[in-house]
C-alpha cells in the first residue's frame, strides 16, 4: 500500500503561504521585463523605468515563440539519445528509485557543435540578441502553461508520488509550488530536463549571441570584459553540465515539486536573467585593464570549493568554516562575473544581490530539513560550525 503524504501544516508553508505566492506569480515576471528594458536603455537606472518603453507589439513574435519550441524541442531530443550512464536517484516514499541519464555534458557538445557548423555557414546568431524580449515573453507564457500541466497532472498520481511541501490544498500556493514531486512521461522526467538543460545551455547561447554581435558591432574581437564575462559563465554551464549527477542531491530534485517556481526559474530567469552582465555590456561597454582582468580571474579561481553530497556532516575542511561553503563559493563567482561590468551601474550587480536573498532563504531550508533529518547530531555540527555562509559575519 501507497505511503500517505500529508500535507503541510500552516506554518510549514513557505514564500509567505498563498499571498506570498500569489505575489510572487505577478512580481517575478514584472522584475524580468523590468530588468530586460532597463538593461537596453540609456540610462541603466536599476530603480527606475526606462525613459521610452516599447511598444505593445516588441514583446511577442510568433517567430520568437516557433524558435523556442524548437529549442525545447531540440534538447528534449538529446536528452533521450542513448549515450552517457544512467544513475539511479535516492530512493522514494514508496521504496522505488528512479533511472536518470547522465548525457547533459555530451548535450552540450553536440549543441556546440551544431551551433558551430552553423556559425560557419552564416547563421546570424547574433540577431538572437534582438530578440531577447519576445523570447522572454514566449518562455513565460511557456512557464504558466507548463505549470498548469503539471498541477492538472498531479491530481492523476497516488499520493506518494506528491512533494513533501507542495500539496498544501491551497490553488495559488500549490501552483507555485509543485504538487507532484517527479513528473514523468515514461522515462522523460520533466523536472530533471527543466532543471539543467534548455534554460542552462540557452544561457551560454544567449551570451555567444550578445558577445558575436558586440564584435560585430566593434568590426573585430569582443572586448575584454564581454570575452570574461562570457567565458566564466560558458565554464560554471560545462561544470555544472559535468558533474550533473550532483543536481540529484540537491533541494530542487529531492524536496520540491515541479511547479511555477521551478518552471519559471529554469526557463525564464535562468536564461534571461543570469545573461544580464552580457546584455549590459552590449549596450554599455566598459573598458577592463589586464591587471584587473586578472585579479578578477584569481577571484573566480576560489570558486573550487566541493560541492555537498548530503550523506556525511563534515567537521574539517571548508565545512570545519561554515555550514554552507559551495554557497560561499557561489556568491564568490557571482561577484566575479558582475565585476568586469565596473562600479558605474548597479544592474549589472543584480545577479549577486538576487544570490545573497536565494541562498540565505536556500541556506534556511537547509537548516530546516537538516534538524529534521540528523536531529541531536545536527545541534552539535552547528555548536562546532556557528558559522552559515560567510566566516565570522554570517
């Protein structure tokens, strides 16, 4: 018989129960279009609109809507290719393990390398950096169907098959959330695709893009901070791509639904947001020295901080410092990507304030689910690491 998921307690619900979440429905993709128009204006200004907004039309094409199903599309293709390990992830509620393909790396080369043959019989990847609004737009709407998908289909799966927190009973807040935890269609998981592929990879896309245009635009290379920029975001997309097998332990794949945040977030915000240092330095180009070019490259080089496994509570090393040392790492890199954009605008820095909010709420749950899971040993790792994220600040 099917183990029974009860649904969270009011005070168990998160992002400030059903008003938070339904806040946060209409906030998210008012802060993307907001960021996205102020990036392209003349004066950048993070807390206020752009001088002359676009017209109505500028926000969708059903061109921009036919190349993202293509691009979905596409990477779905990849993902089912038999090349590559298949994984198995931790086990569920109802003692069963899911089967997971490890082929994301060798996805990202045969996308590498057909966007290579492509580039050299003319494709005009650089127009992609035109449009980028429509794009959002289409991602968006993409992200809101999906997610009503999702939360029709969990009402077709037993109850073990639902997410610890997102079955609360609430519409709004169990939209947002996820109700079902692994949403699959035989072996295609949903949520597993979403997580790593078409939103991580359209990031490096939209970046080669935005960096090709810049050297046309500048009838030679791309300039210093652009090919920064670029290259340290290309290398975070291949690491996180190789070591893919890790995403298995993570809080999104072991906790959460599949929801509108996950949707949205992999879609939307990752492709479109984290792509905000190349998109400013298009249209506000910034002179970078050698000198500090590599100071910024020793900067990102702390960034080979190991990443958790969640089935030990190290003492020594990083995790003798703080609690949560790959977040350390993780705002460290943020920083260095919004560096080589200088100190003149704040916009580009919104990717690493956004990192200090998500990882300091991320890091919360953490403790939450820690003490849940380990109890009295937990209590004592934190006596002996008093220390969250950062070394005697936090």
């Amino acid at each position: 018989m099917a183990q029974q998921q009860t649904a969270p307690s009011p005070a168990e619900l998160e992002f400030g129960g059903p008003l938070g979440t339904a806040a946060l429905l209409l906030l998210l993709p008012l802060t993307l279009f907001h960021l996205l128009l102020t990036c392209h204006s003349g004066p950048c200004s993070l807390l206020s609109l752009p001088p002359e907004l676009p017209p109505l039309s500028a926000f969708w094409s059903s061109g921009a809507l036919l190349l993202l199903l293509f691009w979905l599309g596409f990477q779905a293709t990849l993902y089912l290719l038999p090349m590559g390990q298949v994984t198995e992830g931790r086990m569920l509620r109802d003692k069963s393990h899911l089967q997971y393909p490890l082929n994301g790396f060798r996805c990202l080369g045969l996308t590498a390398l057909l966007v290579g043959l492509g580039l050299a019989g003319g494709l005009p990847l650089g127009n992609l950096s035109e449009m980028l609004l429509p794009l959002a737009s289409a991602a968006t709407v993409t992200a809101f169907f999906l997610s009503l998908f999702l939360y029709l289909k969990s009402f077709t799966v037993p109850p073990s098959a639902l997410a610890p927190g997102g079955n609360s009973g609430n519409p709004v807040y169990d939209f947002f959330l996820g109700r079902e935890l692994n949403p699959r269609f035989g072996s295609f998981d949903l949520k597993y695709f979403c997580e790593l592929r078409p939103g991580l990879m359209g990031w490096a896309l939209i970046n080669l893009a935005l960096l090709l245009r810049e050297a046309e635009r500048q009838r030679g290379w791309p300039s210093l901070a652009m090919g920064l920029v670029s290259a340290f975001q290309f290398i975070y997309v291949a690491d996180a791509l190789w070591y893919e097998e890790a995403v298995l332990t993570t809080i999104d794949i072991i906790h959460d639904g599949f929801g509108f945040m996950l949707a949205f977030g992999d879609l939307v915000w990752v492709p479109f947001i984290y792509s905000l240092q190349a998109q400013f330095l298009l249209n506000h180009p910034q002179a970078l020295d050698l000198p500090v070019a590599g100071a910024i490259c020793l900067l990102k080089g702390l960034e080979t901080i190991p990443t958790a496994t969640g089935r030990h509570l190290l003492v020594s090393g990083w995790w003798g410092l703080v609690r949560h040392p790959n977040y350390l790492g993780d705002l460290i890199m943020a920083l260095a990507w919004s560096l080589p954009c200088g100190v003149t605008h704040l916009l580009p820095y919104f990717y690493f304030f956004y990192f200090v909010i998500l990882l300091v709420h991320r890091e919360y749950r953490d403790e939450r689910q820690c003490l849940q899971k380990y109890g009295l040993a937990w209590r004592e790792y934190c006596r002996r690491v008093p220390y969250r994220i950062v070394p005697y600040i936090y």
